[in-house]
C-alpha cells in the first residue's frame, strides 16, 4: 500500500480527509497526520510517504520553499497542495516545481478523487519525475540558501542555520550547493564575506579588524588569512592598491 500524510494546521481539515477518503480503494494508508510544518517535516523524514497532502500557507513557513525542498529532498514523493490561498501565479509556481494538484480550499471530494488517481497512476508506473522538476525544485532551493546568505553573511552563519531557512537537511543542501554552484557552503560564504570586505576597504576611516567583524569574523587573523587566500593580498596591500 502507499503511504500517505497529511498535514495542515486546521485540524478539522486534516481529520475530515482521513475519515472521508476511501483510501483502500486506491491502494493507499494514512500513515500520519501533522497541523504544523515541523512535526510534518519531522513525519515526512521518518515515514517516507509516498503521497502528501498538505497546505503551504501556514504560519512561519514560505510555501514555496517548503514545497521545492519537498521536491528536491524527496523526488519520487507525490505532493498535492490544499490551499486557501487563490493567487494564479503562485499556483503556478508550485506546478512548475513539481507538485501534481493544486486544490483550492473547500475542495470538492471529485477533486481529491482526481488527485489521488493521478498520483496513484504515477507511482503504479512507478514513472520517474523528469529531469527538468528536479533542476527547478533543487535550483530554486540553491537560490534560496545564496540570498539568505547575502542577507545575513555578517551573523555566525552555519550550514544547518541556511539548511533550516530552506526547509532541507543540511546534508542535502550541501549537496546542491557543490552540485549548483560548484562550491562549498564555507567557500561560498567566504566569498561573500570577503567581497563584502572589499567593498568596505573603500573607506579609510575603518580599520581592518573592525572590517573583519562587519562581515562575520569574529577573529581578526581568520578574517586576515581568509582574505590573502582569496585575494593574494592582504587586506592592508588590497587597500593601498585602491587608493
């Protein structure tokens, strides 16, 4: 049988679909139930479903993110969304990334139905998700984690901190990250830093040691042998050919 989870943070919602929905009749089981992301999250990783039902509009969590970190961590899992949220362009979004219904809430039992067809159909042909879902679903994610490592290079950044933010295992992310960008996750934001530093060297009035610490080093020497790797100078020497 496959499994199936479902997660939206009103309950009524959640145990309604469980009741109502003749699962055996699709091969399927509810495996387990969640009303917010994280036990969701936490289910998702611990049961392995085969099908999700789930809302994306919950509180504390971007959907969108939440549903590419679906698609790239767990590519053969069947994902329907159930939302409230009526906005065509975000609907879009969510298929582009790979998910098989988007159901606008109260949904119709005959669109369930539907949904549950289509992706039983697909795991019974047991039909690969193309390359193209993959790419944009682990792309978007890579996305992600770089924009937030530009908004917050100069905070004590860790790979589980950006891994959260993008709703994946860090394990994962660091994959992407050496699959996308070509880089570490220290290399990337080393870069980031150090570029930031550049930038900051413009101005004479600030030392270097205090540049160090605008950008996220808290130790003037790391900052210092960061720099001359990345660089070939010194801070001191960068600075001077700038003048």
């Amino acid at each position: 049988m496959y499994r199936v989870l479902l997660i939206d943070d009103e309950s009524m919602i959640v145990e309604g679909l469980r009741r109502v929905v003749r699962w055996a009749d699709y091969n399927c089981q509810v495996v387990g139930t969640a009303c917010d992301a994280e036990e969701g999250t936490r289910l998702i990783r611990e049961l392995h479903p085969h099908i999700l039902f789930t809302d994306i509009r919950m509180p504390g969590r971007d959907g969108l993110s939440m549903v590419a970190a679906l698609r790239s961590e767990y590519p053969d899992m069947q994902v329907a969304i159930l939302t409230g949220y009526r906005d065509f362009a975000y609907a879009q979004e969510a298929i582009r990334l790979g998910v098989a219904r988007f159901l606008l809430k109260p949904s119709k039992m005959e669109e369930i139905k539907e949904a549950l067809t289509v992706m039983t159909e697909r795991l019974d042909k047991q039909l690969p998700e193309t390359e193209e879902l993959s790419q944009n679903a682990s792309s978007f994610i890579v996305n992600q984690a770089l924009s937030f490592m530009e908004k917050n290079y100069d905070q004590k950044l860790t790979l589980q901190a950006v891994a959260d933010q993008c709703y994946v295992s860090q394990w994962h992310l660091s994959k992407l990250l050496n699959r996308y960008a070509e880089k570490s996750f220290y290399d990337i934001l080393n870069a980031i830093r150090i570029q930031k530093a550049k930038e900051l060297l413009v101005d004479p009035s600030l030392k270097i040691g205090q540049i160090g610490e605008m950008v996220g080093y808290a130790d003037t020497a790391h900052f210092a042998r960061t720099f001359k790797k990345l660089e070939g100078m010194s801070a001191n020497e960068y600075r001077n050919t700038i003048r």
